[in-house]
C-alpha cells in the first residue's frame, strides 16, 4: 500500500526532527514501517463488526495510521474510530496532519488527544469509556514513585512499577472491552524480576497472551535511532480462559521470523507465584523448560526462604574493620568458590563490627547456601553457590554483602546440611544454568527469580548432595 510508505516517510522525517530533543528527554522512539504493517495485517483483529481504536504515546500516529487504513481497506466494518493521545504539542501537529491525511474518505473516524496518557486514562476511567484495540510503543524512561502517588493510580488498582512503559501498559490493559487487544512494543524486562511482579500477576490473572516476537538483535527494532534493547512485540487480550499455546515468533525481521505455538504452562509456569514470562522460541527451549517444570517442587514447598545480603559497604562503612576481634567475618562475592574463612583479599575490609547497630545483619545459626547475583552470559556456570555452616556454635558469625543472595531455613525449620548439599549440585548444574542464561533477560539473578525457579522435591535433593552431580550433567 502506497499509504504505509508514507507513514513510515512521515516517521523517518519525525525521527530526524527531534533525535536529540525531545526523543531522547522522553525515551520515545517512532515505530519502523516494518512492525507496523506487520502490527496492522496480522495482530489486530480485523473480523470485529466495528473497531474502537486507542493509539498511545502516539508520536507521529504512524501506528495507528497503519491500523486504521488497514481497518478502513480490508474489513467490512463501517463504524471505526481512532483516538490518538501524544504528550508532545509538536509531534501532535504532526499526527494529526498524518492521520487527516491518511483517514480522509475512509471508515475511520479520528482524534487526537494533546494529553498525558496517564491523566486522560483516569478520564477514561471516570467515564467508563473503553476500546477495542489499543496499541502502543510508549516511552521507556524512569517513572517516579512520588509522581505515580500524586496520580493517585493506585485507586484504579494500577501498580506501581520503575517504568513508565509498565504502567502505561497496565493502564491501557483496564481500557479494553471485553475480548479487547493490546498490542505493544516494549523492553522485555518486564517478564521477569521482582519491580515487575505485581503487573505481571495482573496479566496472568486477567488476561491472555496471544503472540510475543522477540527480536533477534538488540539494535535491530530501533536501528536508526541507535538504540540497544531487548525488544518484544506482545499481543495481550481480556480473556480469562487461556489457550492451550501462546505463538511465539523470533527473528530480526517477520517474514523471516522462526514461528510456533508453545504450550502456555512453559511461557507461565502453572505454580510459579513470581509469575515469569518465558519466551521459549526453540524446540531446545521447549525440552529445557519442559525439564524445569517436571521438578514441582519450590522454596516455599520445601520450607526454605531466599535472601539478599543485608550488608551494603558504603551505608556500613564506619563498621566495616580488617580486625578478627569483636566482628563477625563478611562474605564477599570474590569468596564464592573457596572456603569462607580463606579471604580472598586481606587488603580490604573482610570483618563488621558485633555492634546494636550491625546485629540484624548477621546470620542465624544454620546451614546457608550462599550464591552470586551477577553473572557473564559467557560463564559455563551461571550460579557459584557454598555452603556456609554456622551451626549450633554461636562463636560462628558470619554476614553477607548485597552482592550475594542466600538460602536459609525458616524460623522453626533450620536449613539441613544434607539438603543444603542437594541446592548447591541443583543450583550449579547446567540445566539450570541454561534455563537462566535463555530466560532470566539479564545478567543479575534476584531472589525473586531463585523463588521462582522449580526445585526437585526434597528427597531429590538429597539424593543428588549424596551423589554431588546432577543426573542431567552426566
């Protein structure tokens, strides 16, 4: 269609205008030509009798202008409307010349809105005012929690999340009609991790995931703007009974993209509380997630609980000492790999001070599995994981720095040295460091992600801190 070259010709101008202005104070980066035809001829709905369409953080309106005369030229619906909202008073100028332009003599009514979403989505709200089809590719810059408060979000159930990108999905999701769709361009880092968890709840409970596409390159989606991120396309609809398969597409471009349907269990683990969104894009992933899931043990289940390092060096600084007397030992990360009491560097700050103000920094006295946060993609292990027995003898104190996380017993169940044994070969294992180097998304392991992680059941573990190998390494 001659109309979607000049949509995609009124981006690439748009893009140049204001590279280094307001693109960049925003975060915001126009959509190329190439995913929004492919948004418009294969992720909208076109078999609706009408369309009620919201494009948001709407730059120049080049998605939906696409959607719209794809809706206007290859349905039969006659009663069609595209309601537009951009922030910025001069991309509105452009949007609106682009859609007036491009929708003129067609089915679609349009409207441009020169608002903050946010505040138009309370409007919205207040007058029960919905859509059909919501698209968007909206900023990715940080979004304070003392302006998500003065919104007064929270009183529409909206969760607080780090990015604006989340919550303005999160919003866009509650303005959907029934069987409505949204389809967004966004980072992928919301599929997993704890500041994302409550918003990927709200997906998992009330909606569906239809289609993700990640692409391949980090710089492919955004190319001209020089931009590095893990990018997905998803498409999420108001339905609370999921499909049996989610389609999962992987390439650097659609046409072609690797395509398949995964069965739902392995992108939403069934019992996983974190909620982690998997995109398994091979029959590899498939076998490995499948592999995960057969364990249907947890932390939780195995009365077990994860946990950051308490110590931060520079708010503890004034207790930090090299001096063995009346301090308890602090595990670093460069320790990770020898015995805890052979300090890998004797010119720093290895002991804290037993003080009032250190003592909640200390651990209990019970086995812990210690492990690392960080990690290389190009490590053959992603988890370093030690056992730390402070037992019975309470002239053992130890604590740990932030860098690390650790695996304790609850109060009333201590940590057994046989299972902690179990967690160390489980944690170490290849499986389980091929499961986070394809989903984790990144290169920092948080608590939440371990809690996520299935476990085998606790006499496996046992079994295989006897054995000290995983049975898939062999």
């Amino acid at each position: 269609m001659k109309e979607l070259e000049l949509i995609d010709n009124v981006r690439l101008l748009a893009s140049m205008n204001v590279r280094n202005k307001r693109q960049k104070l925003n975060e915001q980066y126009f959509t190329p030509g190439f995913v929004t035809n492919f948004v418009a001829h294969n992720l909208i709905d076109l078999a609706r009798k009408s369309h009620k369409i919201l494009d948001v953080a709407a730059g120049v309106g080049n998605i939906g202008a696409a959607v719209g005369i794809v809706v206007s030229q290859l349905t039969s619906s006659a009663d069609n409307e595209l309601h537009a909202v951009e922030i910025d008073s001069e991309l509105v100028k452009e949007c609106e010349s682009l859609l007036s332009s491009i929708l003129s003599d067609t089915s679609v009514e349009h409207k441009v809105y020169n608002r903050d979403f946010l505040e138009l989505f309370l409007e919205l709200k207040s007058n029960k005012i919905n859509f059909t089809s919501i698209v968007m590719n909206p900023p990715y810059k940080k979004f304070q929690r003392k302006d998500f408060d003065a919104l007064r979000l929270s009183d529409y159930d909206i969760e607080y999340s780090p990015n604006l990108y989340s919550i303005m999905m999160s919003c866009a999701l509650d303005l959907l009609d029934d069987n409505g769709e949204l389809i967004a361009i966004v980072p992928r880092s919301f599929c997993s991790g704890t500041l994302f968890h409550a918003f990927r709840k709200k997906i998992v409970n009330n909606f569906e995931i239809n289609f993700i596409h990640l692409f391949e390159s980090r710089n492919k989606v955004f190319a001209f703007d020089g931009v590095q991120q893990e990018t997905i396309v998803i498409k999420i609809t108001k339905k609370t009974l999921h499909k049996k398969t989610v389609t999962i597409s992987y390439g650097d471009d659609f046409e072609n993209a690797v395509i398949s349907n995964r069965d739902y269990n392995t992108v939403i683990f069934p019992n996983d509380s974190q909620h982690v969104i998997h995109i398994p894009y091979s029959e590899i992933d498939e076998c490995l997630l499948s592999k995960i899931l057969s364990f249907e043990s947890s932390l939780d289940e195995l009365g077990l609980k994860i946990s950051t390092g308490k110590v931060v060096d520079f708010r503890n600084e004034p207790h930090l000492t090299k001096d063995k007397k009346d301090s308890a030992l602090l595990f670093c990360k460069e320790n990770l790999g020898r015995d805890c009491f052979n300090l890998a560097n004797d010119k720093i700050n290895n002991y804290i001070k037993l003080n009032k103000f250190t003592e909640n920094k200390i651990l209990d006295n019970q086995c812990h599995v210690v492990m690392n946060r960080m990690f290389f993609k190009e490590s053959e292990n992603v988890i370093t994981a030690l056992i730390v027995d402070c037992g019975p003898n309470e002239n053992i104190k130890i604590a740990v720095e932030n860098h690390l996380n650790y695996i304790s017993g609850l109060d009333n169940n201590p940590l057994d040295y046989r299972l902690a044994m179990g967690i160390k070969v489980y944690l170490e294992s290849k499986i389980v460091s091929d499961y986070f180097k394809r989903f984790l998304g990144s290169t920092q392991i948080n608590a939440a992600d371990i809690k996520s992680l299935p476990f085998p059941c606790k006499e496996q573990l046992i079994q295989l801190g006897q054995k000290g190998v995983f049975e898939y390494d062999e």
